[in-house]
C-alpha cells in the first residue's frame, strides 16, 4: 500500500512538472531531465512510468479522453433528449475543472487531441443498433452527430480560452438550447 501510495506521488508529480513545462514550451521541446529536475526525481524514476515523453502525453491525454466518455457513457444513454441536459452539464464541469491542462493539450497537439476526442464521440454516437434503418436515416445521424459534436466542442474551446466570455450556467443553457433543436 505504501509503495502504490509513493507510485502514484511520483506520477503526480511528473505530470505536475510536464504541466508546468508545456507552459512554456511544446512537449517535442521538453526532455526528460527537465520533468525529472522540475520533480527532484532521478531521470531512471521518470522511465519506471514512461517510455517517453510521446508515452506520457499519450496518456494524459488518454485519460483525459476516457473521462470524457464516461461521462458520455453515463449521460447519453439512447440519445434521449432528457439525457442531453445532463450530459452538457457533466462535460462543462469537466472541463471547467480541468481548463488549464486540457488548453495545453489542446494547443501542444495541433488539434490531434480534438480529433482523437471527436472520432471517439462520434463513433458511440453512431454505434445505436442499425440493422433494420435505413440508410438515408443513418447518413443523416452522421450529419447531424458531426454537426453537433463538432459544434459543441468548438464552443467549448473558445469558452475555455476566453474568446467567449459566459458564465458557466449561461454556456449550459445557451448549449441545451441549440442541443434541444437538433434532437427534437
């Protein structure tokens, strides 16, 4: 217990430090002795949690992503009108409470973090069982599935990084609204 206690300290703490660094720099530009002096851990530390610094932004970012879509999971069940008020709340909270890292990931990928985000979502979007619909119907749910994710993470880009200034409560209602019309 002590050792998974001190295990997770030290990945903290990496990611603390690679955090502190992408401030300032892109994630091809830090090295491994930078995060190991920023986090007073010996370099072969860092490399009994990451192959790389590639290995460790893959993961943040992986985790990030696997939050996101348990939430989804969580909030979107049938696509259900009722749900998508939820489901927008949940991500806004999300995403308020993990602005900074999420900004940096964001600009450190050169928008192949938002892709990898959006591919993930569209394909639980599109997964519903299809074997008695039409085609028209589907090709329809990917427009509108693209239109609406794409959308909505647009919108919350630029609510993150300032360009919209709302209050988290207005974003929440301004989005239902526009989510509302499209599921109706």
């Amino acid at each position: 217990m002590k050792e998974d206690l001190r295990f997770k300290k030290t990945e903290l703490a990496i990611r603390e430090s690679f955090f502190h660094l992408l401030k300032n720099k892109k994630s091809s530009e830090i090295t491994v002795a930078e995060i190991s002096r920023h986090a007073l851990l010996g370099r072969g530390t860092f490399y009994q949690h990451y192959r790389s610094i590639d290995d460790l932004v893959r993961s943040i970012e992986d985790e990030a992503i696997s939050h996101m879509e348990k939430i989804y999971d969580q909030n979107a069940q049938d696509k259900k009108i009722e749900n998508v008020g939820c489901l927008v709340v949940y991500l806004i909270e999300y995403f308020e409470k993990n602005r900074d890292n999420i900004l940096l990931l964001i600009r450190n990928s050169n928008g192949e973090f938002t892709a990898r985000a959006v591919n993930i979502f569209l394909k639980k979007y599109i997964s519903c069982d299809y074997k008695d619909t039409q085609e028209k119907v589907l090709r329809q749910d990917i427009i509108e599935g693209t239109f609406a994710i794409c959308g909505f993470v647009g919108v919350i880009n630029r609510w993150m990084s300032g360009e919209i200034a709302f209050e988290k409560k207005e974003l929440i209602e301004l989005l239902n609204n526009v989510l509302f019309k499209i599921y109706k």
